[in-house]
C-alpha cells in the first residue's frame, strides 16, 4: 500500500466511499484555524514553504479541481486531468493576500461541491479512470482520486499546523517571499 514518507498517510482505497463525509469535516478544521491573526496566517516560516493561509487557498483550489476531474471522468474515457499549476497559483491568484474568512467559507463550499460529486458515485463510477499526472502520469480509478485528495487534506492540515506553531516564537518571513511547492 503507498504511503506518504512525511505525514504516514497510507493510501487505503476502500477510505473512498467516506471521503466525502471526511472531507467536509477536514474543511472544518481549516476553516477553524484561518480564525488565527490574519498577519500570522500570512506569513512563512521560510521563504520556500507557504504559508498557512496559501495552504489553505491551495487545498481549496484542489476540492474544486477534484470535483472536476471526477466529473470529467464520469463523462469522458479516461481523460487526462491536467496539473493546476499549484505553484503558479500562489502568485496568480495572490493566495496570501485573499481575506482568511472568505477563505475559510470558499473551503467550507468547496468541500460541500467535492464531496456531492462523490456522493452520487454509482459502485461501476468509482471505477471509471483519469489519467493522473502526479506524483507520476499514471491510470487512476476515481477510487484512487477521492483517497488522494483526502490525503491532500490531511497534509495541508498538517502543514498548516506546524507553520502556526512555528510562528509562535519565531521569525516569519514575509508574504512577498518567492512562492515554493508545498510538498
């Protein structure tokens, strides 16, 4: 079974039908910890890690992205589902300087729209595939991408934890510091 080497996630496909439930719930927990000072939320513990808030954007962009994939799948063969551009939207979308309640709101909606789709996943659905390009191009069953996506809540969680706790004490950098890949 794949786990992740940093947070111990281990990649269970039958976690699949709960992922929406789980989800919604993982929403809730950021939207608790975008309640923290927003100068605190913006700022970076280095200047190649993203802050919590840039967590907390980007794992809004991937609930959608998700939902949309999955879709995708539900219409098309195997279609490809093309990267997001994660660290381009950093600085594209100015994920540090976006407003952490509208945030947490959006995350909250994003969640809900996520996990509606998986929701209405037939047993025959969960089987339909992608073609997954991360972490390589790979074939991946909607199984796959619900418990991936819930592991990219667990992390982002996680990484979003450490960054509050490492600002308690210490220095932070700046929100103009140059934008990183958050894995």
């Amino acid at each position: 079974m794949m786990a992740c080497a940093e947070c111990g996630f281990e990649y269970d496909l039958a976690l699949a039908p709960t992922v929406s439930t789980l989800a919604k719930g993982h929403a809730s927990e950021y939207a608790e910890l975008l309640r923290a000072e927003p100068s605190v939320l913006r700022r970076r513990s280095a200047p190649h890690v993203w802050s919590p808030l840039e967590y907390a954007c980007h794992m809004r962009d991937v609930l959608l992205a998700q939902r949309e994939r999955a879709l995708a799948a539900r219409r098309h063969e195997t279609p490809v589902a093309e990267p997001m551009g994660r660290d381009e939207r950093v600085d594209h979308d100015g994920y540090a300087r976006q407003q952490p309640a509208d945030v947490a709101r959006q995350l909250r909606d994003a969640a809900l729209l996520f996990a509606h789709v998986l929701d209405r996943l037939s047993p025959a659905d969960w089987e339909r595939t992608l073609v997954y390009t991360y972490p390589e191009r790979e074939e991946r069953s909607l199984r796959w991408v619900a418990v991936h996506t819930l592991h990219e809540l667990r992390h982002h969680l996680l990484d979003m934890r450490r960054q509050l706790e490492h600002h308690d004490g210490d220095r932070c950098d700046s929100v103009d510091a140059p934008s990183g890949s958050a894995h």
